[in-house]
C-alpha cells in the first residue's frame, strides 16, 4: 500500500511539473503571437493606410484631361454639334 501511494505521489509531482512546464510554454507562444499581430498591424497600416496612396503629377494630368475632354464633348452635345 505504502508503494502504490508513493508511485502515486510521483507521478502526481511528475504531472504538476508537465503542466506547469505547458503554462509557461502557452505563455510564451501568447507573447509571441501578440507580437506577430502587432507588426501584422503595422504594416497593413504601412502598406494600405492613406499615406501609402500617393499620385504622381502624371495620374492627376491624365485626370485633368479627361475631365477636360468630358465637358467639351458636354458641351458640343448640348449645342448639338455632336450626336450623342
């Protein structure tokens, strides 16, 4: 009887010490993973925010000329010199 409880005392310490060694595993990987969302976040801000949206004078001219070429086409259908 005296054995059986000391093999039963032993693999009790044993399997404390298994989960305490997996509470400081989880832990860790908790860390860890909170870290990997932090830099996650940063750079999908980095990469998406409005700050990474930039027009060169380019975009903004190919812009103005259509703009530009909408409204005299508008104009020449409104005085009816174009069939619309």
């Amino acid at each position: 009887m005296n054995v059986l409880l000391t093999e039963l005392n032993n693999q009790l310490q044993s399997l404390v010490a298994l989960v305490n060694q997996q509470a400081t595993q989880i832990a860790k990987q908790d860390a860890l993973i909170q870290h990997y969302e932090a830099q996650l976040l940063y750079l999908k801000r980095r990469q998406f925010g409005a700050s990474s949206e930039h027009t060169d004078s380019l975009q903004i001219s190919i812009f103005e000329g259509l703009a530009d070429d909408t409204y005299t086409m508008f104009r020449l259908a409104e005085s009816g010199a174009v069939n619309a």
